[in-house]
C-alpha cells in the first residue's frame, strides 16, 4: 500500500504539473528577461546620463581655469588652484610644468600615461585613505588638455557618489523584482489549485461516464469563466447523449413493437401458404402477395430509419446542388392527383416560380411525399389537400402542404417528429411513424426547420386540419 505520507508530495508534483502552474512560470520567465533588460537599460541610461553630467562640470570648470590662464598666465592660475583646494573641492587638479614637474594640485601625478597634447578624457581609480584600515579606490573622471605656454591642466572628478546611487536604484529594482517573482509564484500556486480542483471535478465525470454513469454532471461554479463554459458544455453533451441513448431504447422497443405485428402476419400467411399447398387448397399465390406486401412494408421501414441515420450522421445534405423546386413540387402534386380522386379529396397547388434552393432532390422529393401522403391518409372523404410553394419576407424558401384532416394537438406537435410516435387517431392506419420524424431529418441536414401548425380550422365535422411547412434556408442568387 502507499505510504499516507506520500500524499501531499503526490498532490504537490500535480500542481507543478499543472498547465497554470507552467504558463504561470513562464509567464515570470518572461517578466524576468524584460525586467533584467528594463533594468539593464536604466543602469545604461542612468550611468550615461551620470557620465555626460559630470563631463560638462568638469569641462565647465577646466573652461574657467583656461581663461584665468589666458588672462593672467600661471601666476594668476596657481593662486586659483589653490583656493579652490582650500575649501570643500568638489574637483580634482593639478597643475603641472612643460617638463611635468607638478606646480600644484591634489593629485600626486597624472592618471594620462600617453598624453599627445590633444584634450584627453580618462576613466581612472582614486585611492582615499580610510581610518584605520587599507585605502578605498572609487571611480573618478578627469581631462586633461595643454596650455598655451605648454603647462600641463588636469580636471578631474569623483564619480564614486553617482555610481553608488545608480547601484542603489539597481539594488532596489532587483529586490521589487524579486518580491514579484516570489508573489507570482504564490499565485500561480493558487490558481493551479483551483484549477485543479476544478479539473479534477470534470475528469471525475469523466471518469464516471466511461464507467457508465450517464447521470453524472459537472459542477458549474457559477463564475462565467472558460471552466464553467466547459461543464456547461460537457452537462449539455452528457444530456444530449443521454437523451440520444434514450432515443434508440425508445427506437429498438419501437421498433420491435412495431414490427412484432407484421412480422407475425407475414409468418402465419407464409405458414398458411405452406398448409394450403400441402393440402391442395386455397389460393397460395394470394397468401404469397400479402406477404409479400407486408414484407415491403417492413422494408420500408427500415428504409426510413437507415435514411434519418445516415442524415444526422453526415450532418447535412449530401451531393447538395442549387435548383428551382417548382418542377419538384409540381410533380408530386401532380403524382397524388389519381390517389386523391380515388379517395374523393381535392388537392390543388400554388407554386411560386423563381426560387432558388441549395438541396439534395432526391431527399427533397421523399421529405415532400412524406408531408403529402401523410396529408392524403389522414383527411377524410370530401376533404381537401393544398400544396404551396412560396417565398417567405425572410428570403426563405417555404415548402408546405395543408389538409383538412384530424389535425395535431399543440401539446403534441414537437413529439410527432420522433421516431415512431404515433397519435392514437392514427392506430388504426398504415403506417411506422417515420415520415415526420424524415421529413425533420430531411430539413435539419438542409439547414431548414419543419413547422407544425393549425390548418383551415373546422368545417363540417372535420378539422382544424395541419399545415406543415418545410422551411428551407434563403439562397443569394
């Protein structure tokens, strides 16, 4: 068994695994590298600007000894030197002969090893004596330049002050740096746990789905984030499959319901076919017809549910073509005029020319002899049958057929699409409780929608009637 104790450590390698956690760490990683190079621009730009002010000091104050000297010569500069040094220099100087002989000055001798008469600037170390211990060197700046009478005059300055406050800057961005690494850190801590903890919930469902368990749900915590859209989206799909699973145990127990019946009649016709050939009576090529009808009709019932598969499998319509479904409608009206004058119903159309819609034909024309036969079944002797094509104030294209039948109840019109739901007035009728459920299908996979309304209403014992629309998306032309 593991060891208790090698939980936490566990649980802690899983938060450094964490994708916050490692988005977290680079993100510092990069803060880290823009920070050193913001850091190391002001160090550049801070030391830069140290440099070029004290360049113009000192070169101030060499310009205002060249004029002494210009004015009075050595005599006059000597004197000057001197008393500058005699308060708080904030300068270094010397002074010196043509042969470099020092004539005065604070400094001993000359940082410019290889002077050639030209204005020099130098970078040089200046050692200052401390009390009781070994000398300090700090930074210092200095030029040195040629007089006319060839006397030698070096200005210098110490820049240890300036170098010590751009260090402390630095010292002190460093150390904020530092604080918010550590604080960025300790956040991405936080939010990998709570990640985490979130993740762990969704894999858990997850988990339990595969096992099984199609009544497991996320937890939406009620954030608005990209975790709660992901539970939202996770507890749709598990509903949907769900309620898909349902679907095809409703189906399977449908379908075995619905051909339970037929499939008996045609094994006792067959059966009595049999006996009556064995026995020399009866007319086995009758039997064999009705058995043959029966068989076509299963046939066509599994026709029906392999055609709605294979639409909601593909998603849309196959080997889709623009065409003007005028011809279309026109011909199936004209295709149920002899089985409506045989039943004694009028059927009649009105078909709007010039539409243009983006289609499979063939789905088109057995979604719309679903719509008509399903109309010519159920309205009774004396009624009447109107198919229209028109185009809505939408842009859509409307294929609709109304009779003035029996009609559908508003409770019950978003469930006659399913799969194999029959109304009770429709029992005692042919049929599997398919043709809606295509027709749906047919309009879903074309981008369309199938619509569920009253008809002309009631009318000498008949009626309201149904009005169903296929609506089918408009088409730029």
């Amino acid at each position: 068994m593991p060891d208790e104790r090698d939980a936490p450590a566990e649980g802690l390698m899983r938060l450094f695994r964490a994708a916050p956690f490692r988005l977290t760490l680079l993100s510092l990683a990069l803060f880290a590298f823009a920070g050193a190079a913001f850091m190391a621009y002001v160090y550049v730009a801070a030391a830069g600007e140290a440099r070029r002010r004290t360049d113009a000091e000192i070169r101030r104050e060499a310009d205002s000894l060249v004029e002494v000297y210009n004015r009075a010569g050595v005599t006059a500069l000597n004197p000057v030197l001197v008393g500058r040094m005699a308060g708080e220099p904030r300068f270094l100087y010397l002074l010196m002969a043509p042969d470099g002989r020092k004539i005065s000055g604070s400094l001993a001798e000359s940082p410019v090893e290889a002077f050639t008469d030209k204005p020099t600037w130098i970078h040089f170390s200046l050692a200052e004596p401390q009390q009781g211990g070994p000398s300090r060197s700090t930074p210092a700046r200095g030029l040195q330049l040629r007089l006319k009478g060839g006397e030698v005059l070096f200005v210098g300055a110490d820049t240890g002050d300036d170098r010590e406050f751009i260090v402390t800057i630095v010292r002190g961005m460093w150390g904020a740096g530092a604080l918010v690494v550590v604080l960025g850190i300790a956040a991405g801590l936080l939010v990998s746990r709570n990640f985490t903890r979130a993740m762990t919930g969704l894999t858990e469902v997850i988990s339990a789905v595969r096992n099984g368990d199609l009544a497991a749900r996320a937890q939406v915590r009620g954030a608005g984030d990209e975790l709660d859209q992901l539970a939202e989206g996770l507890n749709d799909m598990l509903d949907r499959l769900d309620r898909s699973m349902s679907a095809h145990q409703h189906a399977g127990d449908a379908i075995a319901h619905d051909l339970r019946s037929p499939l008996t009649r045609l094994k006792a016709r067959l059966e009595t076919a049999l006996l009556d050939m064995e026995a020399g009576r009866g007319d086995a090529r009758q039997g064999l017809r009705q058995a043959l009808e029966d068989t076509d009709g299963v046939l066509r019932t599994f026709s029906a549910v392999l055609a709605i598969s294979r639409l909601q499998a593909a998603g849309e319509a196959p080997n889709a073509v623009l065409f003007d479904p005028a011809g279309l409608v026109s011909d199936m009206t004209e295709l149920y005029g002899p089985l409506c004058e045989d039943k004694g119903l009028e059927i009649a159309s009105d078909i709007a020319a010039g539409l243009t819609v983006r289609g499979n034909p063939a789905f088109l024309a057995q979604a719309l002899a679903n719509l008509v036969d399903n109309a010519v079944k159920y309205t009774p002797r004396g009624g009447a049958v109107m198919v229209r094509l028109r185009r809505r104030a939408s842009g859509e294209a409307e294929i609709s057929v109304t009779d003035t039948g029996p009609g559908v109840p508003d409770l019950e019109r978003a469930r006659v699409v399913d799969r194999f739901v029959r109304l009770e007035n429709s029992r005692n009728l042919p049929g599997s409780g398919l043709g809606l459920s295509l027709v749906a299908a047919v309009a879903q996979a074309h981008g369309g929608r199938l619509e569920l309304g009253e008809g002309p209403g009631a009318y000498d014992g008949s009626g309201p009637g149904l009005r169903a629309a296929l609506i089918l998306p408009a088409v730029a032309t």
